[in-house]
C-alpha cells in the first residue's frame, strides 16, 4: 500500500523519528559516507510555481540516495488543463516511483494522490507545506534538544506555513501562539484541529492580537512572506495592514534571550523582517533551508524504503 505526505498529520506520530533519522543522515553523508537505498528509483517533480530550495533540495537529496529526479516545470504538465488530473496521475505513475508536487491547490493535491499509485510528497499548496515543517522541527531539535514545550511564535499572515505549523506543533506538544492582522488567520479547519490535537499532547494553540504580548518568552519566533505565490493582486492592500506585524528589534525584545529566529524564505528583506534580526546569531535561516535536504530525505525514505532505515 503507497503510503502520501500531503498533511504533515500524515506523518504524526512519526514526525520525532523522522527528524531523528534525517539528523543521523545528514551527519552520516557530512563525514563522506554513502547511503544509497534508491539506486534505480526515480522522482517526478512537478511545479506549478517557482522554488529554489524545494527544487533543489529535492533533486540533491534523492540523488544522495542514489536515485535520479526529474524536474517539471509550470509550463510543462498543466494540471487539469491540458489532461485531467486523473490520466495524469495515471500516466506518472507508470514511469516514476514518488511525485514531488508543488501546487496552487490542495484540492487538486489530493485528488493526485488518490489517483496515483505511488507516493505523492505536497512541496506546497494553498494549504500546507509540511516538508517545510519537517525541516523546521529539525533545526528547532538541533537547535534546543527536543521541541516539547517550547513557544513558538508564529508572526504575520496565516498562511500554508502557518497552518502546516500548527498542526505540526500540536502533534509534537509544542505550544503555538499565532498573531496576524483581523481577516488574515490561519484556516479555520486546521486552527481548530490542531487546538484538539493539541488538547492530548499538552500543546497550547492560540491566537493573540497584539503582537508584543505574542512573542512574550518566545524560543522560536517565525514569519514568512506577506505576499504568498498566489496572492499577488493583494499585494497593495497587504503592503498597508502588516507593516505592525514586522519582527524587528523592539518586537524581539521580548522573547527568551536564546530564542531562534526562523523562515521558510524567500525572505523579503525590512517587510517581514528587518536585516538586523535575519542577520544575527539568533537567526537560523540557512540551518533551516539546508535541513530541507535533510528531512525531505528522511520523508522520502520512510515512504519508499522504510526497511532500509535498519542500515543506516
Ligand atoms: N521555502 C521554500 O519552499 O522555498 P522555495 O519556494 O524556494 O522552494
Ligand atoms: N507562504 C509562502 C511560502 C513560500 C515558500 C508561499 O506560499 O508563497
């Protein structure tokens, strides 16, 4: 049975091993090791929208593991336009063994999945961006030891990051406190989903308008653009409501003084962050994008050669 990771929950009582097994990776190929349990195997990665890191991140890491991927650009495949979303899936699946699919829409993400017979990896939606999150953790793991009771602090507009993180957190007992604009809250399903989730593990999930009370003992303070792919026409009228969201300075003042700064990127540079703070000691941004490599890696291990994690 082809196992998909389109929710970072599809991964939720797993998500401390695979950190752990993308940890043990990453410093067993750092000291010139190999690892290749997917010689002969083959990636298809389509795109909807432009990426550096997950392009990247991908294509490296799946060759570490001796496999080969194979890029799909925007123009190429067109989803749902020039085939169904159906014989799309149905043709991929007889020439690759795992599609990576960064897409405008969840709702054409899963129906991919559902139709496909090998494993679906969501490198973004609308919704989520859970391989982001797995990296994330990793550098929070890597970083404090372990996430349980940390606050993270999620700044800005809520969005695919923020509602992957979410549900990330409160699966891994982590409290999360999100402070956005009024009209710019994380979807409404997955705020109340992972407050639920939340409720068994003893992780805390809140709102809170204001942001200098957000970020109060704050471990990890996040953000992320407030212009996500697909919301371009908005830009003006975002440009004018998020400017008080901005983590600078005095807004980081009153976090934990050994709190980590982080983002997905791409950053735009004095909107959502100021240089001083993305530049400084606390900032983790570059652990973070390279740990994409690294947990994407784990991921994809765990969904195409689970037995081979004995021999790592
Ligand atoms: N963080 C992230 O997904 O970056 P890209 O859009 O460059 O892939
Ligand atoms: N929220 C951003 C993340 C980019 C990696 C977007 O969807 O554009």
């Amino acid at each position: 049975m082809k196992r998909d990771m389109i929710s970072i929950l599809d991964f939720e009582n797993e998500i401390d091993e695979t950190l752990d097994l993308a940890i043990k990776l990453k410093s067993h190929i750092k000291s010139g090791k190999t690892f290749q349990p997917l010689k002969g195997k083959h990636m298809g990665m389509i795109f909807e929208k432009p990426s550096l890191r997950t392009r990247i991140s991908f294509e490296i890491g799946f060759s570490h593991l001796g496999g080969t991927a194979l890029y799909l650009s925007p123009s190429e495949i067109q989803m749902g336009k020039r085939e169904s979303v159906f014989d799309v899936a149905r043709v991929i699946s007889r020439y690759v063994d795992i599609i990576m699919y960064r897409a405008f829409s969840n709702k054409i993400m899963c129906e991919l999945a559902k139709f496909s017979d090998v494993p679906v990896i969501n490198g973004l939606d609308d919704l989520e961006h859970p391989c982001q999150i797995m990296a994330d953790f990793m550098t929070i793991k890597e970083q404090k030891g372990s996430l349980k009771g940390l606050k993270l602090v999620y700044i800005g507009d809520g969005n695919n990051v923020c509602n992957s993180l979410l549900l990330g957190s409160a699966a891994m007992g982590m409290h999360m406190t999100v402070t956005c604009p009024l009209n710019y809250e994380p979807d409404n399903e997955v705020f109340a989903r992972a407050q639920k989730l939340g409720e068994k593990t003893g992780s805390k999930i809140k709102i809170v308008r204001e942001p200098d009370m957000a970020v109060m003992n704050a471990d990890v303070i996040y953000t992320d653009t407030w212009v996500s792919m697909g919301d371009e026409a908005e830009k003006e009228e975002r440009l004018k409501v998020f400017p008080p969201f901005q983590v600078n300075k005095k807004l980081v003042a009153n976090a934990k003084p050994d709190y980590i700064f982080l983002h997905c990127l791409p950053a735009h540079r004095n909107e959502e962050v100021t240089d001083e703070i993305i530049d400084s000691l606390n900032s983790k941004v570059f652990d973070e994008a390279e740990n994409r490599m690294w947990a994407q890696m784990a991921v994809i291990i765990k969904l195409l050669a689970p037995d081979a994690i004995n021999e790592l």
